[in-house]
C-alpha cells in the first residue's frame, strides 16, 4: 500500500507561480512511474500534466511545456511540480499518480486556482 499526500495548492494570479508537492509513503526508488494530472470540474478522467518514468526523461503535456518542471527529491520522498507563467487554463484539481509493483495509487489532490 502507497499513500500519497499532496500540498501546495492555492490561489495565484495569472503569471504567478505554485509549487506542488506529493509526499510518498514509500522509497522513491521502488517506484515504477510518477505523474501529476490534473481534472477541472465535469472533466473526468484526469488529464495528464507531467510524468516521469524511473531513470526516464519528464514528459510534458504540450499545454505546459516551458512553464511546468516535474522532479522528485529522493531525501524528501517527495514529486514536485513546479508551475510557472500560469494561465486561467491551469486551474483544477491536482492529482499526484505513482505506479508502484504495477498497482496505480493516487492522492487526494490539491486544487489550484487562478484568478486575479
């Protein structure tokens, strides 16, 4: 059993930044796969924000290249998103996804909202 705690969320105008970060409960190396998605409201599933693959390069949604950066702290057991330049397109619902022994665990989410 994973469990995964994501923070960071809140409200920021447009051009501002947020960093997202998803705290796991196990050791990063036993991780197969690490993403965040994200869902905006009577969007299901979850739409792809960034991904990173154990000893892999990140992936970007096209909608996020250049502003969003995926990376994970080994020390801290943690999956980062770091959201620059963000647009009133970016608001919804966070979701860190990790694949650990091929099961999909998921957190709670963070919302993030952009507004001025």
């Amino acid at each position: 059993q994973v469990q995964l705690v994501e923070s960071g969320g809140g409200l920021v105008q447009p051009g501002g930044s947020l960093r997202l970060s998803c705290t796991v409960s196990i050791h990063m190396f036993s991780l197969e796969y690490m993403g965040w998605f994200r869902r905006t409201p009577g969007k299901s599933p979850g739409v792809l924000a960034a991904s990173i693959f154990s000893g892999g390069q990140p992936n970007y949604a096209d909608s996020v290249k250049g502003r969003f950066t995926i990376s994970t702290d080994d020390s801290e057991n943690t999956i980062d998103l770091q959201m620059s330049n963000l647009k009133p397109g970016d608001a919804a619902v966070y979701y860190c996804k990790v694949l650990y022994r091929r099961t999909d665990y998921w957190g709670q989410g963070t919302q993030v909202t952009v507004s001025s």
